[in-house]
C-alpha cells in the first residue's frame, strides 16, 4: 500500500519593503491508500535570501514555487523522504498499534 503525501504552506513571512520570503510555515499531511488514517506534521524553515536578477515578485509567487523552494530548504530529496518515512511510522502505528494506555482496574 502506498501513502499519499500533501505539502501546503499555511503562512510566508516577508519583508514588505522588498516583498522577498523569509520563512515558509508549512504542514505535511500523509493518508493510507484506503484513506483509513491519517497523520500530518509541521513546521517552519528560513530561506536564504533570492538572487535579485531570479527573485520572482511576491505578488507572482505561487504555492508550488513556495513547496518547491521548501524542500530544498530543507536539504532536498533526503530530509523530505526522512520526513515522510517518520510519517510512514505514525501511520503504522495506527494501523497496528504496539502500545496502549489506561487503566487496568477500568473497563
């Protein structure tokens, strides 16, 4: 069975003399194939400051360009597998639990 995975960015931080994105503030939601459980995870990363001549206007920026802009912030392919794999293991858990709590004494 394979999970999905969504990225959003819930909220860009910027400087707004320049318009230029400092910090993305982002969840990552993963689901079972059979949409039976679900788990999510979030988080914020800085961004290294746009090359003046690439930087794209604030007002021109998309989410894919945010998401896009997030992974690599992060460190690239590695750190989002790290992410999704510690996803994985939530919804394992889930699905087959290896712990419990309560009380004993209580039905």
């Amino acid at each position: 069975m394979a999970n999905t995975y969504t990225w959003k960015v819930g909220q860009c931080d910027r400087l707004l003399e320049t318009g230029v994105i400092s910090t993305l503030h982002y969840t990552v939601s993963a689901q079972t194939e059979d949409g039976a459980y679900s788990c999510g995870a979030y988080g914020s990363v800085g961004l290294k400051a746009p090359d003046a001549k690439t930087m794209i206007a604030y007002d021109s920026v998309t989410e894919a360009n945010c998401i896009e802009w997030l992974k690599a912030a992060l460190g690239g392919d590695e750190k989002v597998t790290e992410i999704q794999t510690a996803l994985d293991n939530q919804l394992t858990e889930k699905r087959t639990p290896t712990t419990g709590a309560g009380l004993p004494w209580s039905a």
